[in-house]
C-alpha cells in the first residue's frame, strides 16, 4: 500500500456517533482508473467498528423517533442545498475515484439530489390509512412507524446515487442509518458525510462504516440491525438476500442487469441509433440501466446496424475530467481484464466484432483503464455475451422476424432490470408494457430510469425481495404498519 503521505485524499474515515474515526483494519488503495494512480486508502471496518455504529444507532433512534416529523425533515432542507453548493467539487471527485465523465458525474448527483428532495415529502409518504365506523363504533387506523437501526450496502457505479435511494427516506421516517459503500470509490460518500455533518443530524442518526465482506456479514450479523438495502451483482444480491432473512432482518436487495433494447421498423432509426448507442456507453456500460443487447426487426436490421456503427465512431474515449470526453475508463484494470474476456468469447462464439475497441489509445493516460467502444453483430440469445452482465462499452444487435419475436428473446433473459422499445406504432408500445418482463421499460428512450418520486427496481435475478428502492417503497420498508383499533363507548 502507498504511505498516506503520497495520496492526494489521505485516509478515507468513519463516521460513528458524530465522530470522524479510522476504521480499526487494513483496507485497500483507492486507485485512480484514468491514472492507476493511488488517490487514498481506505480501511475496513471490524465488528467490533460496527458495533460501535450499531449500538450509537440505537441509542440515536430512541430520541429521533419521538422528534415531530417536521423537526426530522429540516437537516434534510439543509442537506440539500449543501449537496447544491457543492454538486461541481462532488462531480470531480467522482470522475477521479470512479472514471466516468463529469457530465455523467453531474447527471448521478442530480438524481442523488432528487431523493433528498423527494424525502422531504416525508410528512405526506408516511401517511396510511383511517376508516370510521370500520365496524359498530369502531375506528381503525393504519400508522408507519420506523423500526430501529438500518444499513445500506452500495456498489461503485454511482457512489453519489445509490446511498441517496435510501438514506434520506430511512432518517426521514425515523430510524437511524448505517451506509456501507463500495471499497473502490468511498471518496465521495465521505465528502457526502461531511455535508451531512454539516446539516446537523443528531450524533449516531446517520453513519458511514468502510470496508468490504466481513464488515458486510458483520452487519448482516449484528442483532441490532433491523434491515438491510443492498445494491450490486446477482451473486452478492442473493446471499446477503439469503443472509439477511436467515437473520430475521428485512431486505431488499437489487442485482445485476443484461438489458435489452427492441427496434422496429416503425421507429425514427436515427434517433433509435443514438439512443442505443447513449445507453449502451454511458458510463463505459458500467450501468445496471445499460441496454447492451439491441433486437432489430430484421426489415431494417442493415441500416440500424450502420447508423449505430456511426454513432459509435463518433465516441471520444479519454479522462472523464477532459469534457470532449464520451467514454472515460473502467473501475479497475482487472474489471478491464474481464471486460476484454468477455469480448474475445463473444469472437470465439461466432458473433462478428464490426467495431473492436480493444486497441484503443489514450496517449495522455498510459496507465488508465480504457476500453473502445466494441460492438458485435449477428449476436444469437444462446451467445454468453447475449446473456451474461458484461459491465462495459459493449453493445450487441441481432434482428428478430417481428416484435414477438423479439419480446421473447428479451424474455428469455435471466435478468429483468430493463429495456427500451423503439417503436412508432402505439400497439408495439402497448404490447411492450403488457408483455416485457422488466422492472423498468421505456418506448423511445434509451434509458429506462425512473425519477426518484417513482420507486427503483428490477425483476427476476435483478432483483430478490419486494419492496424496491426510493419513494413510497422504500418508505414502506423503513416503517412497519401497525394496525389501530379503538373505540368509545360512550361517544
Ligand atoms: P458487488 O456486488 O461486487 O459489490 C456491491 C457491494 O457489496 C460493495 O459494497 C461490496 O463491498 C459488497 N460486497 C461484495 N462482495 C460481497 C460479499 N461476498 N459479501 C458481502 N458483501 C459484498 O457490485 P459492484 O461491482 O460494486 O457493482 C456492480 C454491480 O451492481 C453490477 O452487477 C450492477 O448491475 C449492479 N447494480 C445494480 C443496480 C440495480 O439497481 N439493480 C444498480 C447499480 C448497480
């Protein structure tokens, strides 16, 4: 590990109890992905560090919950304009931990930005239900109430983000909040913390704990912990799924993503083209929201295949601080590693690599992270890269004889994050709503992303649990739903 003197950020730190402390064991280097150069380091978290955090937790929620619902929105009011005041620093540090573009950076805060926003509105989602006269004098009346101490487990891909899918809405509605992000990029949930601070929460409401599997099984573990919000691949989304349950805790937890794209002949290809090609390469493919596998009616197959071959040329890969840039690097060199593998298999099982990345060259940056944008046709649905989460600017097409057609190969997937129709007849649209088996769809845009007063969540391996991330769900997942009934005799 470099020394701490030689990083440009230090030491990433907890935040337990209103305190800034070091996590108790080694961790890792923060690495930039334009540069390979270490940045940071940031270490894990022990049980006996989550203890800590979880313990504070507890005592924090016995105050916070009896705090009037509007008392608890106003360092969130804070929070917000804090975020506002400093959404250009955030954006640049994101780009120099994670790699993607600043306006890619700027876009992720901004969504991160809604939630507070959007949890604000906490007086209004925790409302459930009151009937009169629910049977002879009796009233009966629904209440959410929180529960007690959560954690949330994020991923790299948006440091900025995912944290914000949950913690505003957990504190809003209060319980306290424990955040474990992703080891690769803690640098900018740290800055988060510090505006966090600032906007003053009460010691132990909210709390960052760093580090990576045994600080997550030491949450997973711990009895005082009511629930967990995990966001990342399928096979971690499955077991903290499995372990969380096996501990009686509440979870949710949302996994990876193959998406899909459909083309029809009816749709505006130009536009469907830039979409496609916006959607696959945005954040170098390493979005759980990336349409990576287009399905074109095969009467316009050629023509979507050149204007996406156009399209994709038209990319600049490079430093995502440099604002020319479209595609910046991938997290690590062995993400890359994986990334390259998974393009060689795709040659290998017989797809034809029509534009190959592979040698692209960032002159400035020797040591980065980058890939070229690759894309292959006459993909088939039984190809590993038609079915595997590749996480890279990869994207693949292969025609389909109509819509059916194609809506059962988006159907055939193992993931249900997903996917997009590009269409100019309302039937297809409608076809699409009723028969797509994703959590997220879109007709005429290439990103299905729902805004953040629209609840977050996939399908099928994307996705194990029921209630999903932001906005009502989420809130409902924070609160439990205490049913009361009462009634007076003499009135
Ligand atoms: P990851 O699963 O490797 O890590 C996610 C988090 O889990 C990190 O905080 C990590 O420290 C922790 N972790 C890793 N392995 C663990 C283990 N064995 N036990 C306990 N904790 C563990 O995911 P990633 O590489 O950081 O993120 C990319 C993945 O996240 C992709 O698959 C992407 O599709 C998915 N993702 C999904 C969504 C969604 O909404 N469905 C959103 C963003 C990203």
């Amino acid at each position: 590990m470099s020394t701490r003197t030689e990083l440009a950020y230090g030491t990433v730190q907890n935040y337990v109890n209103g305190k800034w402390v070091e996590p108790s064991e080694e961790g890792m280097d923060v690495l930039n992905p334009a540069t390979g150069e270490a940045i940071a380091s940031v270490g894990f978290s022990s049980e006996e560090d989550v203890d800590a955090a979880v313990r504070a937790g507890q005592e924090a929620f016995e105050k916070w919950r009896r705090r009037p619902v509007e008392e608890r929105i106003q360092p969130l009011f804070e929070l917000k304009q804090l975020l506002e005041d400093h959404q250009e620093e955030l954006a640049e540090l994101l780009v120099q931990e994670h790699g993607k573009t600043l306006a890619e950076a700027r876009g992720e805060l901004r969504r991160g930005i809604e939630n507070v926003e959007v949890a604000c509105g906490i007086p209004t989602l925790m409302q459930a239900g009151h009937v009169e006269n629910a049977a002879p004098g009796i009233d009966e009346t629904a209440v959410r109430q929180p529960l007690g101490v959560f954690a949330a487990v994020t991923p790299f891909n948006f440091p900025g983000m995912i944290p914000m899918w949950f913690l505003p809405y957990a504190v809003a509605s209060g319980n306290s909040f424990i955040l474990k992000p992703s080891e690769q990029d803690p640098l900018v949930p740290q800055r988060m913390f510090e505006l966090i601070e600032a906007a003053g929460f009460p010691e132990g409401v909210v709390q960052l704990v760093n580090g990576s599997v045994d600080t997550v099984d030491a949450i997973l573990e711990h009895d005082g912990v009511e629930g967990v919000s995990f966001v990342g691949s399928t096979p971690v989304a499955r077991t903290i799924y499995e372990k969380a349950a096996n501990n009686g805790k509440r979870v949710q937890a949302q996994g990876g993503a193959k998406n899909h794209v459909i083309v029809t002949e009816t749709a505006d290809l130009e536009f469907a083209a830039e979409k496609t090609v916006g959607s696959a390469l945005a954040c170098s493919g390493e979005r759980c929201l990336a349409n990576d596998v287009a399905v074109v009616e095969e009467s316009v197959y050629e023509e979507f295949v050149d204007l996406v071959v156009q399209e994709s040329e038209k990319q600049v890969v490079g430093s995502g601080l440099d604002e020319e840039t479209t595609v910046g690097p991938l997290i690590t060199e062995e993400h890359e590693e994986r990334v390259r593998n998974y393009v060689e298999t795709g040659v290998q099982e017989g797809a034809e690599l029509i534009l190959d990345g592979r040698d692209v060259e960032v002159p400035e940056y020797p040591n980065g992270n980058f890939l070229g944008p690759c894309l292959f046709r006459d993909m088939t649905a039984d190809m590993v890269i038609a079915r595997e989460e590749i996480f890279g600017p990869v994207l693949g097409l292969m025609p389909a004889s109509d819509i059916d057609e194609a809506i059962d190969i988006l159907n055939s997937s193992d993931y249900g994050n997903a996917a997009s129709l590009f269409t100019g007849r309302g039937a297809d649209a409608r076809k699409f709503r009723h028969d797509a088996e994703a959590g997220n769809l879109a007709v005429n845009a290439g990103t299905a992303a729902p805004m953040a007063f629209f609840h977050f969540g996939g399908e099928k391996q994307s996705f194990f649990g029921d209630l999903h991330a932001q906005a009502e769900d989420v809130v409902r997942f924070y609160t439990d739903e205490t049913v009361y009934i009462e009634r007076w005799p003499d009135s």
